[in-house]
C-alpha cells in the first residue's frame, strides 16, 4: 500500500492518494469513510484508490500501521 500527495490536475490543491489496496468496493468506502473521519476533511473513491482532500500522509500512514497494514510513502 502507498501513500502519495498529488497536486497534478487540481489547480495547485494537495490531495493525499491511497494505491494498491487489497479491498473491493464495500470495504473501499467503509475504509475512505474512517479516514476521512480521522482527518476531518472530504475524500472519495476512485479507481480502486482513497483520494482525501490535502496534505494528511503522516496521519493516514500512522492510523493504517495501526490497523495492521503495511503502508510505504511514496513520492517525497
């Protein structure tokens, strides 16, 4: 799993990007759903990616170790 913060195609806004998650669409949205909760901000589902509304990688990355998932940074 990866955590990324993309800006490309947003008009300079940071969204943080969650890839290469194992789940389908029910547990896709039940996950986006916590995080968004977790990090106070809007987020959706696209692709088979957690797309979340700026810049929350240290938070998100902290509460999925947590779970139990292993979760890497990618980017810089």
């Amino acid at each position: 799993m990866r955590v990324r913060l993309e800006t490309k195609g947003r008009k300079g806004k940071g969204v943080t990007v969650i890839s290469g998650l194992p789940l389908d669409g029910a547990d896709l949205e039940r996950l986006c759903r916590q995080i968004k909760q977790r990090c106070g901000s809007g987020g959706t589902v696209k692709d088979g990616t957690i797309e979340i509304q700026g810049d929350h990688r240290e938070r998100i990355m902290e509460d999925l170790s947590g779970q139990g998932w292993t979760v890497k940074r990618a980017g810089g």
